[in-house]
C-alpha cells in the first residue's frame, strides 16, 4: 500500500495527472469496498481524473469526478496512511466550484509522510511501480520495463545493489528527456539476461 501510494503521489507531483490512477489502481481493485484504504485510493484516483479533465476542459467531468473525490476522502483521518489530506479536500472543492481554475494554475502538490515527493525522491519500490507507470502512459513497451522490475527485484535480493537494471528503472524514471534511449538500453539488457537464462535451461 506505502509503495503504490507513494508511486502515485510522486506521479501527480510530477504533473502527470493521467498516469497517477494508474499507480493505485490495481492495489485499489483489490480492497475492501467502504473500507478507509479503499476509499482514500477511490478518491485519489478521481481526484487525479477530475485534474485531467480539467486540463482538458471537459469542465462537467471534472466537476463530477472532484465532488465524488471529495464525498470519498470525507470522514477519513486528516493524516490517513501519513497523507495531507485537508489540502487535498480544499483543493476538490476548488475545482467543483471552479473547475477553469486549473488553466490560471496547477494544482497543489500532494504531501505524503511530512514531504511532497517527486520522482527523484523515490525509494526503489515506488521507483519500480512507476517505471511501469510510466511506460505505458508516454507509449512505451510495458514487457521490458516489467521484466528489467523482476531482475532488479532478483538482483537485489541476491545482495547486488549495483545492477544494471536498479540504475536503468531509475533513470528511466528520473530523466525525461532521455526516457526513449533508457528504454531502448533497458530493453537490450533485458535481452541479454533472456538470452543467458534460455541458454542455461538448454543445457538440462
């Protein structure tokens, strides 16, 4: 739950609004419906969806998605799961009363465990859930970046703290401008391992 919600956060404050939903969905899907992580995640994700729409301007669909954002996230602890939620609550109503807010500024960024992280401020969990993310939000191949996650996962638990595919989710996370040649990097590592582990199970 930390992990997603952290992921998600850092997305949001990073400006991309579309994408962040995505970092909580599945873990979303998975709750209790009624429970208070459920509808903590219910109401990011629609707050996320009334933020796009807005920036899309479709103004009745940010309107709705801002006022049931706000029904969800009402009753919940200020702090649930160490997230600031009253400038959150602030913000939704903001936007169900003015939605073309959005265009004269972004909105506030989301405060999680006493700071507002962005995407270089994640740990390598969150840091792997956003890769992910990522890629499918900006039209990148999902498989690798999946793949190179597991390796990463392998690698760290066999004590290797430099692996080539705990950097490359990094920085495939971190730098924006270079996203296309890290993926394409990341994708040929991906390759090589494949190739090494087809090799070895050939030989049995």
């Amino acid at each position: 739950m930390r992990d997603r919600l952290r992921a998600g956060v850092a997305i949001f404050n990073s400006g991309h609004y579309h994408a962040a939903h995505d970092a909580w969905e599945d873990r979303w899907l998975e709750l209790e419906a009624g429970s208070d992580d459920e509808r903590l995640l219910h109401g990011l994700i629609q707050y996320s969806g009334a933020v796009y729409h807005a920036r899309e301007r479709n103004w009745e669909g940010a309107v709705g998605l801002a006022e049931s954002a706000g029904e969800y996230l009402a009753g919940l602890p200020a702090d649930s799961r160490d997230l600031r939620l009253e400038p959150i609550r602030a913000e939704l109503a903001r936007l169900a009363a003015d939605p073309e807010i959005i265009e004269r500024r972004p909105p506030g960024r989301i405060e999680h465990e006493g700071d507002s992280p962005g995407l270089t401020d994640l740990g390598f969990e969150p840091t792997a859930i956003a890769a992910v993310v990522l890629a499918e939000e900006f039209g990148y191949d999902e498989v690798p970046v999946g793949r190179a996650r597991a390796y990463a996962r392998q690698d760290l638990e066999a004590g290797d703290d430099g692996s080539v595919f705990i950097t490359l989710l990094f920085d495939f996370v971190r730098e924006d401008e270079n996203r296309g040649i890290i993926s394409q990097r990341l994708t040929d590592h991906v390759g090589r391992r494949r190739a090494r582990e087809e090799d070895v199970d050939g030989l049995f």
